[in-house]
C-alpha cells in the first residue's frame, strides 16, 4: 500500500522537473537577462559565463549566439507600452541607437522565422538604412507598403524584431547598461 502514493509523487517530481526544464529551453534564452525598454538582450550567452539554461537554449536551436566582444542580440516582442507587437498593425521603431560599428535590424514571425513577403526585404542594416536629420532612426513595420524604411510585417499575428549591435561598446559587468539607448517602439495603427 506505500509504494503507491511513492509512486505517485516519484512519478509527479519526474513531470514537474521535465516540464519546467521543457519550459525553460523554450520559452526563454537564458537567465541572465537585461531589459531596457522592450529589448531584452542575454549579453552572456555566447561567454563562457553563459548560464546553463542559455546553452541549452542554444543547444536545442543550432543557432550560434554571439559572443560579448563580437555583438549583442536584442529581442522585443512587446511595444514600449507593453502591448503585444502585432504584424497586422503599423509599427514605428524610432529613436537612435547605441554606438557600434554596424547594426542589423530583423522582423520575425513568433518562432523566429523570417517573413516571407513580395518586397523581399526582412530588415535593414546600418549601412542601407536612411536616417532623420537628427540622426535618429525611423524604421516602420507594416503590410501596407509605405515610403521610407519600411519592412513588411506580412499581416501575421504576433512579431518580433531583432536587434543585433556588432562591435558595441556595452559595460554589463556593474550591472549598469553605460551607453545603452535604446529606440522606442510605438504602435501607431490597428486594424
């Protein structure tokens, strides 16, 4: 009669440490997170200081995260109001940028994917990018075709966009963010 309710929680402790140990791979990459404004970066996660969690995100993925001195990656799936980035809807991300040598910004699906899309075109560069007089950036994401830098969002639900700052000169090690402007992200149009 014991070894049934020891089974029971023997069984119970296995799922729970299985599903959590699930959740964590895929809904995030890594613990060691820094949040500004609606980017969040991991500026570990391609260290050798990177916390399990975040090798076994990659691990799973295949993909390769890059290392401090070489970039960060910054990922928002959440406007600067905190509403859920939608593809259906016009997205302005406006504002300038933390110095680096070059940077790339990507749309997404919800997974990761890119976009596929008539106009072909998935993101911009530091390079093909046209800036505001004050040097800004000013980059829309919508379905509807519009002048300027714009990307193509597909009409899909949920989006998200990255970030990639090659060549930045961060300073995480204090726990402060030095240098760390970020853009905004504002929604200005839903259907």
């Amino acid at each position: 009669m014991r070894l049934f309710p020891l089974a029971f929680i023997l069984a119970a402790s296995v799922a729970l440490g299985l599903g959590t140990t699930y959740e964590a791979v895929t809904r995030t990459r890594g613990l060691d997170m820094v949040k500004l404004g609606p980017w969040e970066g991991w500026p570990r996660s391609g260290t050798v200081q990177a916390d399990p969690y975040a090798r076994a995100v990659f691990a799973r993925s295949g993909e390769l995260p890059l290392e401090l001195a070489d970039g960060l990656l910054f990922l928002a799936t959440n406007d600067s109001a905190g509403a859920p980035l939608d593809g259906r809807c016009d997205i302005r991300i406006v504002g300038s940028l933390p110095q680096s040598r070059l940077w790339t910004i990507t749309l997404t699906d919800e997974d990761g994917h890119l976009i596929a899309n008539e106009a072909r075109r998935h993101g911009f560069t530091s390079a093909e990018t046209v800036y505001r007089d004050d040097g800004e950036i000013d980059i829309v994401l919508s379905p509807r075709a519009r002048a300027g830098n714009w990307i193509p969002s597909g009409a899909r639900g949920r989006v998200k966009v990255a970030l990639r700052l090659y060549d930045a000169p961060f300073s995480f090690s204090s726990g402060g963010q030095e240098g760390a402007d970020m853009p905004r992200i504002v929604t200005e149009r839903c259907p």
